[in-house]
C-alpha cells in the first residue's frame, strides 16, 4: 500500500516515556473512537468516534519522530485502533520504514477475527494483546486489563522473542502507573487494579 500522508486518523494521545505497557521506554499511541463499548472499560473518554483530535498521518509521523529513536519500540492502544483499519495499516508501514522493530498492539477483538478481516496488520506487529476487557476476570498481570486478555507473540525476531516470552513464563509482581495531565482532569497510562482505581477517584494516591 503505497503511503498517503494526507490520510486522517483520530487519536487521543501519544506519548512518551511510556513505562507500563510493554517491554522497556516505548512511544504510546491511543486510537479514538471504539465501537465494542465494553463495560468498565478503563479509558472511556476515548470510546466516542469523535474523541480525540483528526490530523494528517504525516503530522502524527512528524509528532513522533523524535520520540521513536529513543525508543524500545511502540505501543498502539485506544479506543480501538481496528475502527480504523486503513489508518492503522498506513501507520503501521510508516512506523516500519522509520526503522521501528518492536509493535505491540491492544485490540478488544479476538486474533482470530483479526486474522481473518487484517490479516496484513498482522504483518506488521511483534505482540499482539488482545479480547475485550472483562471486569469479572481481574488481571494479575501488569500488561493485560482483564484476565481474558492474552498475550500473542507474533514475531520472528530473535532478541524481541526473548524480550516478550520472559513476560509468558511468569507473572511480574509489580505493575506502573503513569498520571499524564490533562485539561480538567488525569489520565492515567497502564493497567490499575480496582483498588488503584478507588484510590484515584477518592484522590488518596
């Protein structure tokens, strides 16, 4: 697919250091708008299509660049990023061609369905975490929101298959919180437990 720079995408944040949601300092990325809705969800302000803000894929390449050579790689969240399905494939090439080597993805759909309808997604990432949050499943791990998620290891590369199965073979006991200021409030970047998000809303942390 040739690039088109002009190409819209809606995105909530980027930012960087992202400490909580994958392997080492990585660039995050959320996706706006998600059409599954799923109760509980931990990022609600970004489930309507018209969060967020609409600009260019060169803008946002342009807004990252100086981001991705210090990083370990990038985490694409949302909202959903399959709701935009040809921004996310034009985004995924161009963050390849800049030299990015390590993807990890967040999707509330299931890798088969993924398989079927994105299969050169796919192509394109190194992990993929993915189902919907299911708040009566409680995640013990710092990545996962909900214990239905899984973790899909989808590279061949060497370094970036050890780098992820060290994170298959156990539960890590620790996991991190990230409080980015916003206007009128806190977005908090990473997996809470519920009783770091009581503690948020009561303001005791």
């Amino acid at each position: 697919m040739e690039f088109d720079g002009d190409q819209k995408v809606r995105i909530g944040l980027t930012h960087f250091p992202l400490l909580s949601l994958g392997p080492g300092v990585r660039t995050g990325i959320w996706f706006a708008g998600c059409p599954l809705h799923c109760p509980a969800c931990i990022a609600p302000e970004w489930q309507d299509p018209l969060s967020g803000s609409e600009i260019t894929l060169t803008r946002l390449l342009s807004d990252l660049l100086p981001w991705l050579s210090q990083s370990d790689g990038v985490t694409i969240s949302g909202g959903e990023p399959f709701a935009q399905p040809k921004a996310l494939q034009q985004l995924l090439n161009a963050l390849r061609a800049a030299g990015v080597s390590d993807i990890l993805l967040y999707s509330g759909y299931h890798i088969e369905e993924i398989r079927e309808r994105y299969p050169l997604h796919l192509q394109n990432l190194d992990a993929l975490i993915d189902g919907p949050f299911m708040a009566e499943y409680e995640s013990r791990h710092p990545w996962r929101g909900s214990g239905n998620q899984k973790l899909h290891i989808l590279t061949q590369a060497e370094e970036l298959l050890q780098r992820y199965e060290q994170f298959q073979k156990y539960i890590p006991n620790r996991r991190r919180l990230q409080l980015i200021p916003r206007t009128g409030g806190m977005t908090v970047i990473g997996i809470p437990r519920p009783a770091d998000i009581e503690e948020l809303q009561n303001g005791t942390v």
